[in-house]
C-alpha cells in the first residue's frame, strides 16, 4: 500500500512542484530506491514538462538511461479509475494539483476535496509574512474540514506544515516563531521542525538528481534539504 502525499496551498509560487521533485528524486535514489509516481494533476503541467526535457537531454549523454521513478499527467477522473492499482504498484504516489480553491463552493462539491479523499498525507508548504499567514490560515481550515469527513476511513488525512523559503532577512525568527504558534493554535496542524531555506539549487532543479546527502557535507543546500527530508521520512514512515 502506497503513502500517497501532497504538498498543497492555495497560495501561488510557494514551491508545491518543487518540493513534490525533490522529495521524489531523493527517495526514488539507490539510498532508499522505493517505487515512486509523481502524478501532475496541474492544468499549467509543469512537471510533465521538467520531465520531458530532462528526457531530451539524457537521451544526447547516455545510453539507455532509466528514469528511477515514473511521472504521469492525469485528470481527476483518470486518477480516480487507476488510483486502485497505484496503490499496489507503487511505494509513494505524489499528487501535485492547481492551487487555488473556491471559498464559496460546497466543500464536498469541490475537485480538491474529491482528490483529497485519495491522499494520506497533506504538507502545507508556509511562507512567512501576513499575505501568506491569511492565505494558509483559510486553506488550512477547508483541509480541517476534508479530515473531519475523513475521520471515519480506513485511512485517515494527515495534516502538516511546512516552512519554505525562508530566509532571515525577510522575516525575524521571532516573527515566523509567532506566525507558526498562530497557526497550530487556531488549526492544530503540527509543523515540522526542519524549515527549508531559499537555495538556487532548488531552484535548477530535474527528475532524475537526489540532492539527499547522509551525514554531514559542505554544500549547505544539499545539508538543509537532507535534514527537512529527514524528518519527512520519519513523519511518513511512523
């Protein structure tokens, strides 16, 4: 049975895609090599696309070269009449989904809620600041109320925040410390512990290359995205 996880808010650019590849590419590695599918349910299909052009160039460099993990472009619908199998094919399924939400549509009308009601796992990527605090306050309150009609399944919805982007300059510790505080007391949606700094590496990013190192190394990006992973491994494996 699969771990099947999404990194959602309704706030735009805060690194849903980015960090459904990064997490793929790490446990997809020979450190881990689970079986792992990252499913764009995205409209803009940006990862189908990194994926495609990551074909094209290991396709000039390498002779039959395999991708370690499989990336499929699916609806709702799609998703729905092959999720069965998935779960038994794979280890770990990412759904990366648009996303923006209707505040005024029935929840239970909404696609969000109907693709939520495959997921175990729901990591809520925060940006500091007062925009981003009201943004993932009203999200993170329509998933309060897609767990509470969740509560009696087999399979449960988890609810976790995440700090993303975060960059000392911008926000104080304090500021952010008091943000999250907010955040857990009025949702009580736990965060991790690990936040994730704002690293270019990120950034230059494809579907193939783990940035997951053991242990201690030099290269801070690589050193911060190994712990925030850690601690993910441990959440989802529990």
């Amino acid at each position: 049975m699969a771990k099947i996880i999404l990194f959602g808010n309704q706030k735009g650019g805060i690194g849903k895609s980015t960090l459904s590849i990064l997490t793929a590419n790490a446990l997809a590695a020979p450190d881990f090599a689970y079986k792992v599918l990252v499913i764009d349910n995205d409209m803009q299909r940006s990862i189908i696309s990194i994926r495609e052009y990551d074909r094209e160039i290991v396709e000039e460099e390498y002779e039959d070269f395999e991708f370690t993990y499989d990336v499929k472009a699916l609806t709702y619908h799609q998703i729905r009449e092959k999720i069965v199998d998935f779960d038994k094919d794979y280890d770990f399924i990412f759904i990366d989904t648009p996303g923006r939400i209707d505040l005024e549509q029935d929840i239970k009308q909404q696609e969000i809620t109907k693709l939520l009601s495959f997921v175990d796992y729901v990591f809520v990527p925060f940006k500091g600041g007062a925009l981003n605090l009201d943004s993932t306050l009203r999200y993170a309150k329509l998933l309060l109320d897609i767990q509470e009609l969740r509560k009696e399944k087999a399979r449960p919805l988890n609810l976790y925040g995440l700090v993303n982007f975060y960059r000392k300059n911008a926000i104080t510790i304090q500021e952010l410390s008091d943000e999250i505080d907010y955040l857990e007391s009025n949702t009580k949606i736990r965060f991790m512990k690990a936040k994730i700094k704002q690293y270019a590496l990120y950034e230059r990013l494809n579907t193939y290359e783990s940035l997951y190192k053991k242990g201690r190394t030099s290269n801070k990006a690589k050193q911060g995205f190994s712990m925030w992973f850690d601690e993910f491994l441990r959440i989802v494996l529990q």
